[in-house]
C-alpha cells in the first residue's frame, strides 16, 4: 500500500490532520493548566495525552470506530495498574487471609 492511500485511508477515520491535531493540542493544553498536572508521573500524563488524542480522534473523524473507545479503555487500565500497583505498595506486604487465626494467642503471664 503507498503512502497516499494509508493517508487517504486514515483521513476517513480520523478525519483531517490539521483538525485533529488543533483538536487534540487545545485538549491537552487544557490540561496541562491544571493544578496536579505538573506532579503527575510522565506515565500517566502520557496516559492521558493518548487517551486525550483518542477523544479528538472521535470528535474530528470517525465517531463509531471502535478501536478508538477501545484504546482508551486500554490506557486507562495502564494508569489504573500502576496506581493500584502504587497503593499496594504503600500500605506495606498483604498477610494471607488466615494470618489472623494462625497466630497463637499471647500469654498474659
């Protein structure tokens, strides 16, 4: 396949680049004014760049191609991973469910 019909091809998907890519600068500019947008690991800004790329998709091409909504439930589960990842991590090793009636009961002598 040339080039000219893999741009024609995408053009019909994701519609016109230069609309796409206005679209998707001013929603990623939008967030970067935000307060926590600065603290945030460069993962899930990254995350979110993506998924905010993917809403531009839909809103300057095709609005049904599924693919789109599919990426961003993909990247949404990679920043929801680390998160959880991050908690577990934070609130130290998990004891096994039986922990608790594996122990012996302390004396009180």
């Amino acid at each position: 396949m040339s080039i000219e019909n893999t741009l024609r091809e995408r053009g019909s998907r994701y519609g016109d680049f230069t609309d796409h890519a206005q679209l998707s600068d001013d929603l990623q500019r939008c967030c970067e004014r935000a307060p926590n947008w600065a603290g945030l690991p460069a993962w899930q800004r990254w995350g979110l760049r993506i998924i905010l790329d993917k809403v531009a998709r839909m809103l300057t091409g095709d609005p049904s191609y599924v693919d789109n909504a599919h990426d961003m439930v993909g990247y949404s589960k990679l920043i929801e991973d680390r998160l959880l990842a991050a908690e577990r991590a934070a609130q130290g090793p998990e004891l096994p469910l039986d922990w608790a009636s594996s122990q012996k009961p302390q004396s009180l002598s």
